[in-house]
C-alpha cells in the first residue's frame, strides 16, 4: 500500500478495466482514431515515458466519454444502462456488502 493512493478506487475500478479501459484502447488504435502522431517523446531525457500530446489528450478524453456514456446491458440485472450506470450499481452493491455481508457483492463480469 502506497501513501495517499486511493486503493479502495483502484480495486473497484478493476474489475472495468477490460471493458472500459482496454476495449476503448484497442478501438482507438485500430481504427487509428489515435495515431503515433497524438504521442511525444519528453525532451529532457530525465522524463521517461511516451505522452499524448494536447490533441491526443483531447482524442482520448472524447473517446472516453463516448465510451461511459454508450448503453449496455448488465450482466446481472438485464436493465441497459450506460457504463456509468453500471460502476453506480457495482460501487452500491459494493456499500451494501461492507454493511450487509460479502454475499451481496458479485463482481462485474463480461459474459
């Protein structure tokens, strides 16, 4: 565990990365919404990493939120709801759980 890092959020958001996080990042670079003219390398060669430059940044974010707001249908309910619906639902599901039991928690899973 690291000072000041929010691990609560980090294990909900978790169980959403494949279909949130890395369905939206293999669709925007295979329909080259994102190119490798959207990164930069750093010049100062102290800073390590790849970035997004201010257009890719904006790409992103766009794409993000196209992606929170899309319908789909919970596995568990069958109510369509947007992405944003469902980590509503999970992080509600996961509050009743701390105070109700852990049986009334199911992780979200892609079926």
């Amino acid at each position: 565990m690291r000072q000041g890092h929010p691990a609560l959020c980090s294990d909900l958001i978790e169980e959403f990365r494949a279909p949130i996080v890395d369905a939206l990042v293999t669709l925007i670079v295979n329909k080259k919404i994102i190119t490798p003219a959207d990164f930069y390398l750093p010049i100062d060669p102290e800073e390590r990493g790849c970035f997004l430059t201010a257009q890719g940044r904006r790409t992103f974010i766009e794409q993000f939120e196209k992606r929170m707001s899309s319908r789909v249908k919970h596995p568990h309910f069958g109510i369509r709801t947007t992405w944003r619906g469902i980590l509503d639902l999970q992080v509600s599901r996961y509050t009743r759980a701390l105070w109700e039991g852990p049986e009334f928690y199911e992780s979200f899973q892609i079926r």
